[in-house]
C-alpha cells in the first residue's frame, strides 16, 4: 500500500524493513518517556502468540508510526510510535539472548543493531535511539548481545525514573514468559520467523515536522492513547531551535512529573479560561492553540510560553492543590483559605485563583480577601446546586472584573445579589443531609467557625456525616417518645441534628438512644470527639425538638456571619 500527498508518504513494512538500514530511529528529546507496562508488553506477545495459530500466509499488522523523515536520509524523529518501537526492540533482544543458535542470535542482533559498513558508509549503532537519559542504559542493558541477561541481575534501587522500571519490567516479563513451558524453543523460532517475514506496520514518513503534527493530532482524535498536553508539547519544543529543543523538553517533563498527568492536564483548560475569560465552547484541542498557544509558537516566542506561563502557572497550581503559598508573612491566612477551596466538591473555581496566586503573589493580605470572597461565591453555588455552564460563566465574568478590568476586590461580580444570599440561607436551613454534594463541605466548615481556629485542618482518614436522631430509629426505642413522626420528617436532616465523626458508618449504633449513642458512639478513643460540632453534643442532656431548635438558631447565626448572609 503506498499513499502519496507532496512530502506524505504512508507504507506497509515487514519488521525486516522496518528494522534495518532504511531506518535511523531516534525518539526526540520533546518526547514523553517511555511507559508501557507489563501489562502491555505481555498482551503485544499474546497477540502475536495468537497470530503463530493463524494461516502462515496471513500477514499480522501492529499498527502505525508516524516519522519526520526525509527520502534521501534514514535519519527518523519518531513522532507516534515510541511505545511500540522500543517493546518490540526489547522483544527482538530478548529473543535473541535467549536463543542457542549462532545463525538465530546473529540475524536477530541486525534487527537491533546497524553492524555498519565501511564501503556503505553506515555507523555502527543501534537502530532506535530513546531520548538521551535513557540511551546509554537501553544500549547496554537491550540493545547490546547479552544485555538482557545483565538487565536480570539489576538492582532496581539504582533506576532513577520511571523510563528506566518500565524498561526493566518490560524485560524481566517478556524473558520470564519466553522461557516458560508455554514458549519451548521452536515456538520461539516460529515467533522469530513471524516477526521477520508476517509482521506489519505502516510507516507514515513525512519532512514537514507540522504535517507530522496534523497527523499525530488526527490519530489523538481516534482514539490512541495521547493527550492534549502531549499534542501542545509537540507544538511548543518543535518550534524552538534544535539547541533548546532538550532543554524545554526537560522543563516541561519536570512540570508533568510535579503535577502528575491529570493535573497537568486539567491546568491547560485552567490556563484557557484564564486567558479568553469564557466558558469552554469546544474541545481543548481546538480552542487551546487559538487562545493562547499560537500567539507564542507563531511569533517565535514558545520558549516564553513555558518560561513565562507554563512553569509560573503550574507552581501557582501547586501552591493551589497542597495549600503550600509562601510569604514573608500573611502565607498562613492564605493557605486557610486554600484549604477551604479544596473542600468545596468541584474544581471550577481554581482558574480564578490560579490568576490571583499568579498577579498577586506579592500581596498576601490582598489574596486572602480575594480568596475569602471566592470561597464564598464557591460555597453558595455549591449549596444552591448551580451546576456546571453557570458556575463556569460566573468565574469567567469574575476574571474578567477582575483582570480585563482592574475591578479588583470591589468587582460587582464577586459580591452575591439578595436572592442569591436568599437561597443560600434556604439551604443551609434546610434539609442539609439530602444536599450529598454538600454535606461533608457544609459540616466542616461550620465546625471550624465553631472552633473558633482559623488554622484548623482535617487530616482524619474518614470523615463521615452522622444523624444524632437517627433515621429510622426501632419502633421501642426512646426517640418515639421524644420525636413525633412529624417532628422527626421536620428535624432528622437539618443541620442541627448532624455531627461529623472520623470513622466509618455503624448501621447498629447509628440507632442507639441518645444517652447509649452518646457514650459508646460519639466519642473517640480518648473519650473525646475530633470535632467540635460533635462536641457540643457530648454537652447536651437531651435530645429533643427544642434542643434542636436552639441548636439550629446558633449553628445558622454563626455560618450566616462567616459568610456574611445577614443575621438568622
């Protein structure tokens, strides 16, 4: 099959091919590192162990990789491709150190290895080079005759990334299976032969690096296992010079590393709303570039891009997620509110704090009283179950006050209008129980209010929300003669009836009587409760409607007046 569009080329290869001359492959230094599992190591050789059971004229594809390759050169940046090219590299040099022929091990070692040629002109070298941390170990520990037998005996104390234990593991998996009862040696042989002659991938080959990019892009939409930020990379290190290309390529890795992928992930559609102050319209892939990115790689600027947005943006993001802002002082109060944030249940909020940690990182007393208003514009959207379109259409608006135009703390659209405190107070004094999204949030923030300590932190394993009356007390018990059946449908899932305890649900003690619930259930090991909500219940003699009542009256009054929602 041959495909031809100007410098676009697209060929079905055998792995003889593939593995020879032809090909000078090299993984880019702007690449993601190498990542496959066991897991999928050992299900390429079960599909080629399923294949061997096939006609012998059946050919078996692997599937694709995309090149940026001139006609003229075997020099190739593997642009799609890494994960496959290197697991069947360590496949080949597996096969090859475990076979007992002369013959098997010399012709599997050309597939590895280039032996060169003098009269050629042809380098002695391997023929996939990994990206140059990685190089040096998969040459001597794969690539090299013999390595993978000296790969066994590593101590995987001494691998410093992850690269390096997936290459490692990869190995140990593919040598056990091959060496199993499954794989006696002429099996192996048969694998061998299937690998040179009936093992197909299609090499797309082009000298554009953007045409090689569109295609990458494309293959991302059908579903292969890339992400936007892998595309966005792409684009950012291929448009440097060749001499920062490593350099960027190490600043972006150490960034995704720190972050972890979701994270970093998520901090591309952060950086999005930052920049166009509006909700999503279209996938990432598609408004990313346009908004932000191109500004920088069309004007020469993508080293900016990283340095002056990027790694700016993702240390702001985690100072955001670890509550860990530094400041000669004031840092405390900033990171109170932080943590509250993180409670709040959904994440639509942190590109307005990711702006504000950004712009004013030099203004500790200025970032609490923005994060104080934004915790509280976060909490009220979250009691008045304002879902996902409106939230985000209210924090772009807030972005815009506040950056576009220098509103400041005195944005109209960070206060809450009177119908809005109007519901939020409805909710709180409502059924809060049935408010699942909100609960756990409502509950920890008005025992901090309670604790009167503006610092305190929740690092209990297990928080859970528990009813004091309970839901479905026996038929004999106490709470019948102390509740009627409507007085028990109007308090059970009010806030004044729920307390927080760090442990899990006891279906049994969840119904004792106030005074057995108390002493057996309430209590932590020391005879004390972690919460100070749960403590006020410890106090009480009682529990009935009026000491509900008075209970609601002073939990309302005190959460009203954090979030300023007027008097109860």
């Amino acid at each position: 099959m041959l495909t031809n569009t100007a410098q676009l080329t697209a060929h079905e290869l055998e792995l003889l091919k593939v593995f020879s001359s032809d090909f000078d492959f090299r993984i880019p230094e702007y690449q993601r590192p190498y990542s496959w599992r066991p897991e999928h190591a050992l299900q390429l050789l079960d599909d080629l162990g399923e294949a061997l059971e096939q006609s012998e004229d059946e050919p078996y594809f692997l599937g694709s990789v995309v090149l940026v390759k001139r006609p003229e050169s075997a020099d190739s940046d593997v642009i799609d491709g890494q994960q496959r090219l290197t697991t069947l590299t360590i496949l080949l040099s597996v096969l090859r150190d475990l076979s007992t022929e002369d013959e098997v091990r010399a012709e599997l070692a050309i597939m590895v290895r280039e032996p060169g040629s003098k009269v050629q002109g042809l380098e002695a070298k391997p023929r996939l080079a990994l990206r140059e941390r990685d190089a040096d170990f998969f040459k001597e520990f794969v690539q090299e005759p013999g390595g993978t037998t000296k790969l066994l005996g590593i101590n995987e104390n001494h691998l410093t990334h992850d690269s390096l234990r997936s290459i490692v593991d990869n190995t140990r998996s593919l040598t056990t299976m091959l060496k199993s009862d499954k794989w006696p040696e002429d099996r192996r042989f048969r694998l061998i032969q299937l690998l040179s002659k009936r093992t197909l991938l299609v090499v797309v080959t082009t000298s554009d690096l953007d045409s090689a990019y569109r295609i990458f892009s494309v293959m991302n939409a059908r579903g292969l296992d890339l992400s936007p930020s892998d595309i966005f990379k792409s684009q950012v290190v291929g448009a440097l010079s060749d001499a920062d290309r490593k350099t960027y390529a190490d600043k972006w890795e150490d960034i995704e590393a720190a972050l972890g992928r979701q994270d970093f992930g998520d901090l591309f559609a952060h950086v999005r709303m930052i920049y166009a102050k509006q909700r999503a319209q279209a996938d990432i892939l598609k408004e990313f570039p346009k908004q932000v990115l191109n500004t920088y790689t069309n004007s020469g600027r993508a080293a900016e891009f990283v340095d002056d947005v990027l790694v700016p943006y993702a240390d702001a993001y985690q100072q955001l997620r670890g509550a860990s802002f530094t400041a000669a002082s004031g840092a405390d109060t900033v990171n109170d509110w932080l943590r509250r944030l993180n409670r709040v249940g959904n994440t639509d909020w942190r590109p307005v704090a990711l702006w504000a940690l950004r712009a004013k990182w030099d203004d500790p007393s200025w970032l609490a009283s923005f994060l104080q208003q934004l915790e509280r514009i976060a909490a009220s959207m979250l009691l008045r179950r304002v879902y996902a379109t409106p939230r985000a259409l209210k924090y772009a608006e807030i972005l815009r006050d506040v950056d576009e135009k220098g509103l400041g703390l005195s944005a109209p659209s960070l206060q809450l209008s009177a119908s809005e405190i109007k519901a939020t107070r409805a909710a709180l004094d409502g059924d809060v129980y049935l408010h699942t999204q909100g609960r756990r949030f409502i509950l920890l923030r008005v025992d901090e209010v309670l604790a009167n300590s503006p610092g305190v932190t929740y690092d209990n394993k297990v928080i859970t929300v528990e009813h004091v009356l309970p839901q479905n007390p026996a038929s004999k018990s106490k709470w019948h003669k102390s509740f009627s059946d409507d007085e028990r449908s109007e308090w059970t899932h009010r806030l004044a009836n729920l307390v927080l305890l760090n442990r899990t649900k006891n279906s049994e003690a969840q119904n004792y009587d106030f005074d057995v619930k108390k002493a057996k259930y309430f209590v932590g090991k020391k005879g004390v409760s972690t919460f100070a909500l749960t403590s006020q219940v410890l106090s009480a003699d009682k529990w009935n409607p009026r000491t509900l009542e008075g209970r609601q009256k002073s939990l309302l009054s005190a959460i009203f007046e954090e979030w300023g929602l007027g008097a109860v």
